[in-house]
C-alpha cells in the first residue's frame, strides 16, 4: 500500500513538473503577450469611465480597468514566437488590437443614450 501510495505521488509530481512551462516557452510567452491586450483595455475603459454618462457603462468601465490592470505583465510583444514579424501587424500591432486610429476614434466619441434596459 504504501508503495502504490509513493508511485502515485512521484508519478503526481513529475507530471506537474513536465507541466509548468518554462520563462521561454510559447505558453508563458503568450501570457505575457496578453499584457498588451490588457493595457489596451485599461486604455479603453478609462475612456469610457471619462466619457460614460450611464451608470452601468462606468461600472462595467471601472471593473474592467481594475481586472485588467492586474493582468499586466512585461516583456516585447511576441518576443516568444520565432516568426512573429509575420504574427505583427505593420505597425507592431498584434492581432485584435486596435489601431491608434480606433482608440482615437473612441476617445472622440459621443455618448448615445440608450434606451434597450431602461425601466418602463
């Protein structure tokens, strides 16, 4: 019993070992990729928590500012990928993020009152 006890521990161990990419790997090269992502995001948010004149958008703004902040990180975009000029845009950017242009575009951007969740 013990022995079956002390396989089944060390096989437990090696395999979260094996499992726990290392700083170079793509695993925890994407993750730190998504650090972009996230900044964008605050970026964003703190443009509509600015601009929102509905309750419920700087709510969602504000959550959105403080969960992404958390998840930011630091290193070159794509550094882990061994083509990632082809991955960046011609600007830098990587996929699915907006363009200067865009976020300038929400920074200008009038607030619509809506009207789908209003009480009756």
């Amino acid at each position: 019993m013990v022995l079956l006890f002390v396989a089944g521990y060390s096989t437990h161990a090696l395999v979260q070992m094996w499992s726990t990419p290392d700083d170079g790997s793509a695993g925890a090269g994407f993750a730190r990729d998504m650090a972009a992502h996230h900044a964008q995001a605050v970026e964003m948010a703190l443009i509509a928590w600015q601009r929102a004149s509905q309750p419920e958008t700087r709510t969602m703004a504000y959550a959105t500012v403080t969960a992404q902040q958390a998840e930011i990180g630091s290193a070159p975009p794509m550094a882990w990928v061994p083509d990632r000029g082809r991955m960046l845009g011609a600007d830098g950017r990587m996929p699915g993020m907006a363009s200067p242009a865009e976020v300038a575009a929400l920074e200008t951007a009038k607030a619509r009152r809506s009207t789908c969740c209003s009480a009756s």
